[in-house]
C-alpha cells in the first residue's frame, strides 16, 4: 500500500516515511504555539517584572534560538558518525519528555528551561531529517520531494493550533500538553519503523579533526538560503507572540486566535507540493525572490489588521509566501551540498531557520511594546533585504530545457 502512495507521488518510500513521522512531530510542537503565550500570561511574573508580551516573546525565542545554535553541532555529529537515524529518534524523545513537563511547571523559570530543552530536541531532527532527505532524493524530483516532506509537517503545523484553541477552552492546559507529547511520540515510533540510514563513507571525516564547519562547507550561496530561511522564519512567527494582544485589540476567543494562525499553514498546505514540483522544472531562484516579496506587505499589514477576517487575510498571504521559499530553499541547498557535508549544510539553512523563530517572536514582544504595528513593519523591510541578497549571491541550480524551435 505504502509503495502505491509513494509511486503516485512520484517519491520514494524513504521520503514519505520521514514526511508522515514529521506530522506527528509538527502537531506537537505547534500545539504549543497557541498554548504557551496563555500559559504565561497565567504564572506568577518573575523578579523584573517584565510585560506579558515580552515574557510570550522570550520563551518562544529562546527555543528558536537554542534550536538554531544546536543544529551545526548535530549536523556536524551525524557527518562524523554517519548515522542520523538516532540523533532524530533522540530528539523526537527529549521533546515529548519536556511537553509533559509543562504540566508540573509552576513558574517562569521553570519554562524557560523547558523551551531550552526543547531547542536543543529539534536541533538534533531537523538538519539530520533533512541530510537523509538529501541522500533519499535525485536532483530531477528533489523539489517535489521536498514539497511532500514540508507540507506533511505544514499539515501538522495547521492542525496543532486548531486542536490547542480546541483543548483550552473546552479541558484546559494539560490536556493539550498529553495530546503534544502523545503526538511526538507517534513520531519517534514511526521513525524507528520506517527511517533507515543510508551507508556513508566517514572515514575521511575521521582522519580530520572535528569541527563544526569546514571553509569549502560555508559558501556564500548556503549563507544567502540561511538569510533566506530566516526572513521567512522571523515574518511569521511574530504573531505568536501577541497573542493575548491580538485577542484583546479584536475582541477574538482563543479557538479565533488559532484559526488566524492556521490559516499560514493551510494555505501553505495547498501549494507546498506543486511549487516543490514546479522548481523542479523551472527553477528554484524564482520562487524564492518571489515568495521573498510578497512576504513584505502580508507581514507589514498584520499590525494593522481591525478584524479576525482581515487578520486571516494577511496569514493566507504569508502562508502563499512562504510556500515559495521553503521547499525550494531547501531544495536548493540539498542540489548543491557536498557528499559527505550534507549535515552540516543543510544545518545553515536550518539554523537560518531557527533564528528567525527565535527573532520574530523576541521583536515582537519587545517592539510592540512602543507600537504594536512597529515589529510586523520591520519583519516587512527585512523580508524585503532577504530577497535582495538571494538575487545576489544564490545561484540556480536547475538547468531549464530550451523549448523546440519552430519547424
């Protein structure tokens, strides 16, 4: 049955079965992205008496940032090793283990220490995930390939906000913290029954001294996707932490809040895939410069939205946005990673990744606190710069076929 699944998608059976146990993965976490700004505005402040929005902002930031920190350390592990199978079987552990420890967590500390741990988690899945995608692929359907493993995890992502909104208001905060952890251990067991490592030669990586990165590994065309991934990162992950401000400024439920947030992801859903396939064809670099622009005006007009509606409006947006410059980023970087350096990277176009999670959040909860519309400008501005660098320093990676001449 799987086989079939995997031949009509036109990918193969290694990549599915990493894209469906990210779902479970990606439900869990995001489950959170609704549940932890609540969560914070209801434990007792800590000494410096920060605002709300910037508490929200530092917990959700300094998991993106330990996440984005960590993943050169895991990519450069599994090049070593050549294994990357139990690196993601260890993360997809640890995550689970700190979701359930949000049920006993009685104060602030207490969380930031568990968003650490979850940084940490996600740092060792995600640039492994991505390197056996690496090798799993071929140049010609990468990009579709690509496209079925980053909708599978949108999916997810679409799903957990719906699901907390759901939870809270009808049970409470722990049972969307068991949902979460049971969600990521689905995950952890799908990988270990479906994910093998495919053989890699480390005896060249042994005979040289470990380090994270090597000169010939860090390319300016790999910095530029990093930026690339970070603007997009950074531009959608402010609205998280506002939330409580975003539920009071339009007078929305919390299950409201978390339809807006959704939305990304499910318009996202709708054209993760075929743009993956579409850059197979006609190339990578034009939907990232595009996704890039029109990322600027969706994320600029957040700060202005009056309306749950125009709120949903602008989240389509960025979700059609960052359609365009996901799987085609990635894509691209695994087009051209050396063999051997795969892990590593791919861990700079990841960490790009993790940092704007960090910074989006972390802006927000600090520059709302001036103006509410001032973050989501400036995410505007920066989205803008990050298309302006992939014009110049990343190169295509797919040759387009001439079209025939007339006869």
């Amino acid at each position: 049955m799987l086989d079939r699944i995997t031949r009509s998608a036109g990918v193969n059976r290694q990549v599915l079965a990493l894209s469906v146990a990210r779902l479970g993965d990606a439900i869990g976490n995001s489950i959170l992205f609704v549940i932890i700004p609540l969560y914070v505005a209801k434990l007792p402040s800590p000494v410096l008496g920060l605002p709300v929005a910037t508490r929200v902002g530092l917990a959700l930031s300094l998991y993106g940032l330990v996440a984005a920190l960590g993943q050169p350390l895991a990519g450069a592990i599994a090049d070593r090793i050549g294994r990357r199978k139990p690196l993601i079987l260890a993360g997809l552990l640890l995550m689970a283990a700190c979701t359930l420890g949000f049920t006993v967590a009685g104060a602030y500390g207490n969380l930031l220490w568990l968003r650490a741990l979850q940084g940490l988690a996600v740092a060792f899945t995600i640039p492994t995930s991505l390197a056996i995608m690496s090798n799993a692929t071929e140049k010609r359907t990468r990009g579709g390939s690509m496209g079925v493993y980053t909708t599978m995890r949108v999916i997810g992502l679409a799903s957990g906000p719906l699901l907390a909104g759901a939870l809270y208001e009808g049970v409470g905060f722990d049972a969307a913290f068991y949902l979460g952890a049971g969600c990521v251990l689905l995950g952890a067991v799908l990988v270990q029954a479906w994910v093998h490592d495919e053989p890699t030669d480390t005896s060249q990586a042994r005979a040289r001294p470990f380090r994270l990165f090597e000169p010939g590994l860090v390319t300016p065309a790999m910095l530029g996707l990093g930026g690339a991934t970070f603007t997009m990162a950074a531009s959608f992950s402010m609205m998280g932490a506002l939330e409580n401000e975003f539920n009071a400024r339009l007078d929305q439920s919390v299950l409201a809040f978390g339809v807006a947030f959704s939305a990304l992801m499910l318009s996202r859903l709708l054209l993760q895939f075929p743009v993956g396939r579409w850059s197979d064809r006609a190339g990578r670099k034009p939907f990232l410069v595009a996704g890039l622009i029109l990322m600027a005006p969706a994320t600029a007009l957040l700060g202005f939205a009056a309306t749950t509606g125009q709120l949903v409006l602008l989240r389509v947006g960025q979700g059609v946005a960052s359609a365009g410059v996901a799987a085609p980023a990635f894509a691209l970087a695994a087009d051209m990673a050396r063999r051997g350096g795969e892990g590593r990277q791919m861990s700079i176009v990841t960490t790009g990744f993790g940092f704007g999670l960090s910074f989006g959040p972390l802006l927000a909860g600090v520059l709302a606190v001036a103006h509410f519309a001032l973050p989501f400008i400036v995410g505007g501005v920066l989205s803008l710069v990050g298309a302006v660098i992939v014009l110049r320093v990343v190169p295509e990676s797919v040759r387009r076929s001439p079209r025939p001449s007339a006869p």
